[in-house]
C-alpha cells in the first residue's frame, strides 16, 4: 500500500457514503493505520449527490482539508456518472470502482478514464444478502480488494467489531453485512 | 500509554467530559449545536456518568444554569457553537465577571447570517475581550487534551476564570481520525476533584455574588480580574507540563514548527495549521525558509513570547478564520502587529483572511500564499498588505 492512500467516495443521500468511509477508517485504525474519514456536508437530502472522503497512512496526517486528488474513487450510484464527473482529479494511475451491472471494460469506455476501473453489482448483492439496496457495505469490500489494503480474512476479523459496535442495536444485520463483504471480494471485477 | 482509537471530535470530546465527569452540565440542542452534548446526554442516560444534566430551554439559559450551578460550588459545563454561543452571550460575560470556572468546549462554526453552519472563527471571536480563557485545537487530540487540562486552568487558585477548549467545526468536529485516550482514572486523578474555596451553598461562610458594583468598586474587581488574566500563560504552561510527563504529549502557549531559521512565517489557528504543516514540509523542500507558529492560547495573548518566537523572519503572514469589519485586517493580525510594534522590527506583517464559511483551504492553496510571502521576502514590495484568500471577485 502507499505511504498515503486518498479515497474519494460519490454516492447518494441514504445510500451510505459517509458510514462506509467511517467503517473503512475505524478498521484500519484497528490494524494500526493512521486514519481520517470525513464527509463533505451539504444540506442534507435523501437522494442529492454527497461525497465522503478517506485518509489512510502509516504516518500522522496532519492535512485538514478535501481531497483534490484522490488514488481511489468509489461511485455508489451510477447515475450520478451522467452529472457530475466522478473522476476529475483522480490521478491518471488511480483506480475508479463503480457500483454497476455493467461489465468493467464498457464502464470504462462511459468514464473515459484511462486508469484502472472495476465494477461490482452491489446492489444486487445486498439485495439477496440483506433484501434492501445497501450499496455501501459490498463496496467497502470492494474498496479493501482493489487496494490489496488486507487479506479477505483479516478485514472480515477487523470489520466485524465494527458491525458489533455499529449494530449493537440491530445484531440481526450483521451476518447478512458480512456475507456481502466476502462476496465483493469475490465479485469485484476489472475490464 | 498506546489507547489509539478513532473518534470525530465530537466523540472525542464528549469522551473527555465523560472522563472528567463534571457536576453539572446545561444544554440546550440550538441549530447548529453540537454533537458533544448529544453524545454526553447519551452517556447520562445510559449511568456512564452520574453528572446532573440539566436540560434548558435557550442557549441564554444553558450558560446561566453553569453559571448558577458553579455559583453554588459545582464544576460546571455546557458546550456549543456559532449562533449558540451569540445567544450566550450575556451571560458568558457575567461567568468570567464572578470568577466561576466554567469550562465549555466551542465548535467553531460561521454565524448565521446568511445561514451557514460551516468552519471559521467568528463565533468565538466575538467573546475575544470577554476575558474568558480561550484554547485552540488542530485537530480531535489537541482539542482532547486541551479539554483534560482545562478544569485544573479554571480552577486554580490564581486564576479563577472560565475556558473555551476550541475545535473547528465539522472539518474536527464531524471527522474521525486516531486519538491517544488517556485511561479513564488517569484523568480523574490529573483533573481531581473540585473543592471551590468560595460558593454559595457554603452556609457557614455566606457570601453574595454578583450584586450592585458602582464607580465605587467596579473598577478594582475589574483590576483583580486583569490580574488573574496576567498569570494565566504561568498556569497554562505549568498544567501542560504535568500532562506531558503524563502522556508524553507536550503544548505550550503555541506550536513552532520549523520556525528556528524561518524568513518566512505563518500564524495560524486551528486545523489549517496542520493543512499549513505539509505545505512547508513541500517548500522547504524547494530552499523556502519556512516556518509556522500556531496558536494554543489567544486569550489572555502571550504576545511577548510570540515577538521572541519570530525573531529573524523577515515576512509575516497571519492567517484570521474571521473578519473584524475594521478595514484593519483580522482579529489576530490586530493582535500580531500590536506585538510587532513593541520591538520596532522591520519584518513585513500581511494579513491572510481565509477559510470563511468553511471555504476550502488546501495543501496548494497555502502553498501559493507561502509563495507570494516569499517574494515580499525577495522584494520588499507589498501590493496589498490584507488578503482575502480565495474569494471571488
């Protein structure tokens, strides 16, 4: 991993950016990481376009501001894609995950990004492993496989105290939380 | 002590409140709050913590039910931002006048007008005279350890005055990051317990507080207040020396960083100074000689300290978060160049305003600034001596 990762994440209102970003950055706090996830505030509407943001280091991080050039961009909802531009400012050997049906390579030719792109269907998957669209979680899975950040089984050990502290009050939603984990693992795909 | 884990601000500092478990606190949820009371009111309800949690109906009343409460000779706390802390703003006053030893935390946020509930300075600087003790953060540990130090500030027998522990908001406030926690009885016992030497309740020693001081008067209690205020930075540095031998932590009345054979500085409050931190690591790397001082205590100002601090830097930039409509540049380039005027220097002093409403300050931003403080160096030649930063036109 680099000395220092920049993740940028695009979703929608509801859809969970932010707790994503959060999770990713208290699991690698665990494992020892130096840490920041933040959100990009705007008012807050069900359905409006956010951002959130992620630091991950092996070194204090002393910048307190947006990310302009982000390593990683994570986009939650395609549809965003035709609005605003998901990649600007991703750095030319970044990497763009997008939550789509769509094979990765004709996501590419849409993004125009010459960099490395993957896609995963993470609605569908947390539809029958949760039987709602969440896409966040299966995408933090995806996020944690591109960036090679842990094995599968050292982010399933890290991630599953954050769900026990996260779902303290729902527990029912963890295994159904975890099984989408493993299989944006597997499912991830690069062009 | 290797206790690192990941908090917001917010959860940071409603944890250091847990810690330190004060007698009472008054809140009131104003838009925007703070998720500090929110968290706190949580750990209340739950029996983490078996504080008096007084719930008030205005952000007036939240100050004026800690005031009432430490009168009484409780350790007394509320906590807020923006809009919240102008609506105190009576009585914050009338808390630093009785010599009650409040302590709240502030999210700094933007005051409405129009509405924003975003970073900058000018909520707290409008309490800047108000001769309460004001501490600033860069980031969720400083505003943490600043929170764990503030009890024994108050409440020393010198002192006597209430602190304001600073954070910026959302920008602090609502992001996590890593932060060293320091064992819960650790805390109790560095903060101890609170023995007011006078209070209300104490029937045996009555005494009245806050009643009728004419020209007769007024003026010597004002005079044994500016007292208090002078042996402040003494306390301020005594209390952060026994948390560093803590904690290994160490702060001071302001951070240097690379300032030893700087001829260009910046001043700066708050989580810029950090953002502030990597732009000068990158030009130093180009031969620019900078440095940057960061303020810990603004008020009462160690403005000696500062002078002697910069010696030798030919061009000052001072960052302000906040405006004071003077035509005379922010609050803390009035501050700077006050001290500056003492010595007789020949250094430059700009004003950089920035960052207003939570405007983005980045990396390459401060980077441009630094740049165009340099060339000042280089020429002499100053275009425009107070600067709003990445405003348009």
């Amino acid at each position: 991993m680099a000395q220092l990762l920049e993740i940028r994440w695009h979703g929608r209102g509801g859809q969970g950016s932010k707790t994503a970003s959060i999770l990713l950055g208290k699991a690698c706090s665990e494992a020892g990481k130096f840490i920041q996830a933040f959100p990009e505030y705007g008012p807050e509407r069900m359905g409006a376009p956010v951002i959130a943001y992620n630091r991950i280091s092996d070194q204090q991080v002393s910048v307190h501001c947006q990310i302009e050039e982000p390593d990683l961009v994570v986009v939650l909802d395609p549809t965003l894609i035709a609005t605003i531009d998901v990649a600007e400012g991703l750095k030319a050997d970044g990497k763009i995950i997008v939550n789509t049906e769509m094979p990765a390579s004709k996501m590419k030719e849409k993004l125009g990004y010459a960099g490395e792109v993957y896609t995963l269907d993470a609605n569908g998957i947390s539809e029958q492993e949760l039987g709602k669209a969440f896409p966040n979680t299966p995408m933090l899975g995806a996020v944690v496989k591109v960036t090679n950040m842990f094995s599968m089984e050292e982010f399933m050990e890290l991630i599953k105290k954050e769900f026990a502290a996260k779902f303290a009050h729902k527990p029912e939603v963890i295994a159904g939380n975890l099984q989408c984990i493993k299989r944006s693992f597997e499912e991830v795909k690069s062009e | 002590m290797g206790n690192r884990i990941a908090l917001t601000g917010n959860e940071a500092v409603a944890l250091g409140m847990k810690q330190i478990a004060p007698d009472v606190v008054a809140a009131y949820p104003i838009t925007p709050q703070t998720e500090v009371v929110q968290i706190f009111s949580q750990y209340v309800a739950d029996g983490d913590v078996d504080t008096e949690f007084v719930t008030v109906e205005s952000e007036h009343s939240a100050m004026s039910a800690a005031l009432g409460a430490s009168a009484a000779g409780a350790r007394a706390m509320t906590a807020t931002s923006s809009n919240g802390l102008e609506l105190m703003f009576e009585v914050v006053n009338i808390t630093a006048s009785l010599r009650l030893p409040i302590v709240m935390p502030i999210v700094n946020r933007a005051i409405t007008g129009p509405i924003n509930i975003h970073c900058d300075h000018s909520d707290v600087m409008t309490i800047r005279d108000s001769s309460w003790i004001l501490l600033f953060g860069e980031n969720a540990q400083e505003a943490y350890d600043n929170l764990l130090m503030a009890n024994r500030i108050a409440e020393h027998s010198d002192i006597l005055l209430p602190v304001a522990v600073n954070m910026d908001g959302f920008i602090i406030s609502h992001a996590v990051e890593n932060i060293e926690i320091v064992e819960d009885e650790v805390v109790k016992e560095f903060v101890g317990d609170y023995y007011p030497e006078k209070y209300l309740l104490d029937a045996a020693n009555p005494i009245t507080m806050g009643p009728v001081d004419l020209q007769d008067y007024l003026f010597e209690h004002k005079r044994q207040q500016i007292e208090a205020i002078k042996k402040v930075s003494g306390v301020v540095r005594q209390v952060s020396q026994e948390f560093a031998e803590l904690t290994g932590r160490h702060y001071d009345l302001f951070e240097e960083y690379r300032l030893d054979d700087a001829e260009v500085a910046l001043i700066a409050i708050g989580s810029t100074a950090g953002t502030a931190k990597a732009a000068i690591d990158n030009l130093r790397e180009q031969g620019i000689k900078v440095g940057l001082l960061k303020i810990r205590l603004y008020r009462p100002f160690p403005a000696k300290e500062i002078v002697e601090a910069l010696k030798g830097v030919k061009t000052i930039g001072v960052m302000d978060r906040a405006e004071s409509y003077s035509n005379t540049g922010g609050p803390l380039y009035a501050d700077i160049r006050a001290a500056m005027y003492d010595v007789g220097g020949t250094a430059q002093v700009m004003n950089i305003v920035y960052g207003i409403g939570g405007r983005d300050m980045t990396v390459r931003d401060l980077e441009n600034l630094i740049t165009q403080l340099q060339k000042v160096t280089e020429t002499g030649e100053i275009e425009e001596r107070i600067i709003h930063y990445g405003v348009r036109d």
